[in-house]
C-alpha cells in the first residue's frame, strides 16, 4: 500500500509517542517492518546536521540524551551496543 508523506508522518510520530521498537510497532499496526525502517532512515537523512549532545558523567548518568531541533532522544545508560547502533542508524547515523 503507498501512504502519502502526511500518513508516514503520522504512524513515525505515532512510534515515536509509543516507546516500542519500529519492527515491533510496524507489525502490530499492518505496516511492513522493513518498510517502516525506510521510512525512518529516509526521514532521518533529510534531518541530518548537527547533533548536541548535553556533557554529562556518561558513567554515573541514568540516560545520555541526545537534542536535535525539538527532538530529544533518551538513551538508558546500559544499552548494549547493538541497541544503540539500530537507533543510530535508524537516524540516518553510524557509529
């Protein structure tokens, strides 16, 4: 099925209020998962710049929290790596 840039935009903004994983947020919702993730990657390559990242103790912090614009990306001090390089690539990002 072809969704207009408005209906992306609404299910990205709609996982993003979720707090689930894209795979699992697009196959709960009909959506194809690999699809889903083009989605996401397209969007974060037209959104790429600068990234801030706020100085804190990356050892004693609870999260690292990444800022973009109005964007702000919560990353739990912990996750394993292979957690954070799927949420940096999904922002168009490698490690």
């Amino acid at each position: 099925m072809n969704y207009s840039k408005e209906e992306k935009a609404k299910w990205l903004k709609n996982w993003r209020q979720s707090g689930k994983k894209a795979w699992t947020y697009a196959k709960e919702n009909g959506l194809a998962p690999q699809t889903f993730l083009n989605w996401i990657k397209k969007e974060a390559k037209q959104k790429q710049g600068f990234i801030e990242i706020h100085p804190q103790s990356f050892k004693q912090a609870y999260e690292i929290v990444v800022e973009k614009g109005d964007m702000k990306i919560h990353i739990p001090h912990g996750m394993n790596s292979g957690e954070l390089r799927t949420v940096m690539e999904g922002l168009g990002l490698t490690l």
